[in-house]
C-alpha cells in the first residue's frame, strides 16, 4: 500500500481534484468500491488480475488521514479481503458517469468470461454465486457476451432444487490463433480457437536455402494450415513466430540464428506478417516458447525455476522463473552456445576442428546472401563474425555432433542422429558409446546453467532431447563428478510438439484480451 499526493496514475480520474489525498491499495482484495466512510473510483481493465488490482479513495481533508488513516486502512483492507472478486456493482457515485458506467459493465463482462474459462461452464445462479455479483447483472452481462458471439450455450442442469437451468461457455470460435516453428530442418504450423483446442496442423521439411525461401515458406505453411482447418485468414486474431536466435524489436532484425543462414536481415519479418495479412505478429526465441510450453502443460508445471534445453540443430536453453519467461536485458538470457569453452575441454578432439569451420562458413553464407539482396554490409558483419565462433559448445552437443562422434567410432552409414538413437537402442556398441559421449556433454551445459541459476529442474527437449531416455543416466553419472549442484533432470514431456504448443500458448495470451477489447470497443 501507498500513500501518493496528486498520484499521476490517477490525475485524469473523475472526482479526484488538485487537493485530494489519493490512497492505493494493492492486493487480492474485491475489485470496486471500498465501502465506508470512503468514496469510489476505479477497477481495473480486462486481463488485470486480482492481485494487481488498483483501489484508490479520496480522503475528506488532511486531518482525517492523519487522525484516522490507521483505523481506516484497516477497515478497508478488512473489508477488501472478506469479499468475493467481482463485486463491483452498486456503485452511486460510479453510476453518475456515462462512461465509468460503461467500463464497469465491460469489467463485469470480462469477469464473468474469464470465470467461464478457468473454471469452465456454469449457470446463472452459479456464476452469481462464485462472482459475487447479482443476478440481473450476470445475465445482463452473459446476454452481451453472447450477442457478441464470446459465450455460447453449453448445455443444460437440473439443480437438486429449481428448475432446469442453461449453463454458459466461452465461445472457443470466436477467434484463432497461429503457432509457427522455424527450425532448420522442419517448419511445423498449426491454428488453434480460443479454447487452445489445435484444429489442424502441418510439419514439413524446411528446403529454403535462402532467407527469402524460408520465409515464403513459412507463409505458405500457414495458408495451407489454415485451408486445412477451414478458418479464413481474417478470423486470426495472433500469430506466435518461434525462430532460433533473439527478435530485436528495434531493428526488426532476428540476431543470433547461426543455423539458419541470412536470417539476420531486416525485413524478413515484416514480410512474413504482410503476406500472412490479419493477424498481430510476434516472433519469439524458439527455447523460449518450448519453456512456456513444457511449464503450461509438460513437466515443468509447478517448478518453481527450471530450465529447458533445447539440443537439435543447434543449442539453447528457456528459463521459467515463478512462473514468468526470463530472457535477459536484451532477450539474450539462454544463448548458451556462446559460453566459451574450449575444443580440448570437451572430450579431448572428439569434435575435430572442421565443425568450427563449418559454423563460420555458415555464417559467412549468410552476410553473403543479404549482400546480394541488396543490403549494404556494415558493422554488423562483427556480429555475424561472433556468431560463426560460437561453434565449440553448441557444436558439441547438437545433432550433427552426435553422427559424428558415431562415426568417429565406426558407426559409418548412420545419416541422422536419429539412426545414432535407434541403433543405440539395439546395443550396437559404437552407437551406445556415442550416445554415452553426447551424455557427457550435455552434462557440462547443464552444470554451467546449475552454477549460475540453480534451477530445480531441467528438461531435455528438441530433436536430440527427444531421447532423453538414453541420455539421463550419462547426465546425471557426469554431474556426480562435475559439479556438486545437481537439480533434477527429466525428459521432456511434450516431446517435439513443446516449441509449438509454447507458440500456441503464447498467442493465445495476446489473442484473448484482444477479442474481448473489440467486442467491448463496439458495444461503446
């Protein structure tokens, strides 16, 4: 709580003038008015949780605060905390202004909406019960929620006394949204409703070999994905972009994404969501998206920090704090293939020096391909100089290391790291000692994010992590001997689907207050 003279976040409120007193009170307390001795003004808008609630009162004159404000926060708080969310009916003073009259209603309205989401289909006089508020404002509100097409019918009760009563639902069609994965092998796409509920999807091999490719890729995975699903593009309301490396807004640039070669230049997003049309567009790091995925509906639901290790084509890690993403001052945090480590730390020349090569090489492809589209290189080249030298770590640990070190050992007509893993599986002695290698390594990313962040929890995910169960044993045998920081380590539980359930998840964020803003914009 707060006391605040002339407090800016409220200057423009009605009845608050140049000499008033305003009072904050934050907490779970019930949205409205604080009764009493107390004026009201102020609820908090949609997608607003309880917790972050304002309540503000004007106080009569300077000697009431300070001969009673002790007493009288009490009450308040006292009173804030023995009602239910949602009461925020009732209100004289509310009810002299148009326009809080109206933002009321839209806040009973999201109330009862997001309340038919979370705790799923109820009636009239249940949701009555469970809000607080009335029944003439519920089924005031739940008569323009439907009209607006966000609340459906769901069926019928028999309650053990009364009559049959209709029970209420959100209307998961009244939006959609778009998942996308970006990786360098795969493209995969899907479109959910409002539910979450995936109503087509589509995984293709990703054969752009230029920036441009892969972006006209992209957009004609979402077209087909949404003629699948029978939904027009007008209808989508997000897309959630998942792309290794790290979105700068700044400069629309993707940075970081050694694995995919010209990425990095302007524009390319921009044009992804002008071909896609409708929808909002948001691109995000793709260990970031796996993160919230894993922490909504794998294995990291309820950890209290955890991390998830993405390993396929290349390397990263998503961190989940208190349940909130943590990316860093600059988006960055999880870039793990920069850790600077050494070949001959590794495994002493396992991983030969040509990998390294390859990396800068790569990277080297793809300045090349923004200089013939037309984009004049400057010192952004030092960055794609740094990327390429990233390869030691991520090198060492993704995919093509792993067919490698079979190789290395023999394993000659292994083409995927796939056929390293099944091969393994059978007891095939240089598949079982490269699997063993790759163990080993994954043991030193995971010490190295134990050290700094001491997470309860980490998750093997991606292309590689997707045979977690071949790699646990390894892992945990070398952190015994590295590190005496040891959290638990479990195989991903959505597998390769977590980067886009992730995508899902987040657009669907986004995606669900915006629908509601416009149905409450028309209703204005």
């Amino acid at each position: 709580m707060a006391v605040a003279w002339k407090s800016p976040t409220f200057l423009d409120s009605p009845g608050v003038g140049d000499s008033d007193i305003v009072v904050i009170l934050r907490g779970a307390g019930a949205w409205g008015n604080v009764r009493g001795r107390a004026g009201t003004c102020g609820v908090p808008g949609p997608g607003q949780a309880a917790g972050q609630a304002r309540y503000f009162v004007k106080l009569n004159s300077f000697t009431y605060l300070v001969k009673g404000c002790v007493s009288w926060i009490t009450s308040c708080l006292q009173w804030s905390s023995t009602h239910p969310i949602g009461l925020i009916e009732d209100h004289q003073h509310v009810d002299e202004q148009p326009w809080n009259r109206q933002r009321l209603r839209s806040n009973n309205e999201w109330l009862l909406l997001e309340h038919l989401r979370t705790a799923g289909a109820a009636s009239r006089a249940q949701l009555a019960r469970e809000t607080g508020l009335s029944k003439p404002t519920v089924s005031s509100a739940l008569a323009a929620l439907e009209q607006g097409g966000l609340v459906r019918e769901a069926g019928t009760v028999v309650p053990e006394r009364g009559r049959t009563a209709v029970l209420y639902e959100p209307d998961p069609t009244a939006g959609y949204v778009l998942g996308i994965d970006i990786g360098r092998a795969r493209l995969r796409t899907a479109v959910a409703d409002l539910s979450g509920e995936v109503r087509a999807r589509i995984d293709v091999p990703n054969d752009g070999t230029t920036a441009d490719a892969v972006a006209d890729a992209v957009v004609a995975a979402a077209r087909q994905v949404l003629r699948e699903a029978d939904v027009p593009a007008d209808r989508v309301v997000h897309a959630a972009v998942a792309t290794p490396g790290v979105f700068d807004q700044e400069s629309g640039r993707i940075r970081y994404a050694v694995n995919l070669p010209g990425w990095g230049r302007a524009g390319l997003v921009e044009r992804i969501g002008g071909q896609l049309g409708g929808p909002d567009l948001s691109v995000h790091n793709d260990a970031n998206l796996a993160a919230l995925g894993e922490y909504a509906f794998g294995a990291g639901q309820g950890s209290r920090l955890f991390v998830y290790v993405l390993v396929g084509t290349g390397l990263g890690i998503g961190i989940v704090a208190d349940g909130q993403l943590f990316t860093g001052a600059h988006g960055a945090a999880g870039e793990v293939g920069f850790l600077p480590v050494s070949l001959a730390a590794l495994d002493g020349g396992a991983l030969d020096g040509g990998a390294l090569d390859g990396a800068r090489d790569m990277a080297r492809e793809g300045v090349r391909d923004d200089a013939q589209d037309g984009r004049v290189v400057d010192e952004d080249e030092d960055e794609d100089e740094a990327v390429a030298a990233r390869g030691a770590l991520e090198d060492a640990v993704s995919a093509d290391a792993v067919v490698r070190t079979a190789r290395a050992l023999g394993l000659d007509e292994v083409a995927s790291a796939k056929d390293v893993f099944d091969a393994a599986r059978t007891g095939q002695p240089a598949a079982v000692a490269a699997v063993r290698k790759e163990g080993e390594r994954l043991a030193l990313v995971v010490s190295a994010v134990s050290a700094v962040l001491d997470p309860d929890l980490v998750v093997l995910g991606g292309g590689v992590g997707h045979s977690a169960d071949l790699l646990l044993d390894p892992v945990r045998e070398s952190l015994r001997l590295l590190t005496p920081l040891r959290p638990r380590v479990a195989p991903s539980a959505l597998g390769d689907d977590a980067v886009l359930l992730g995508a899902i998840a987040t657009a669907l964020r986004s995606a669900r207050p915006e629908v509601f803003e416009r149905h409450a914009a028309k209703a204005v």
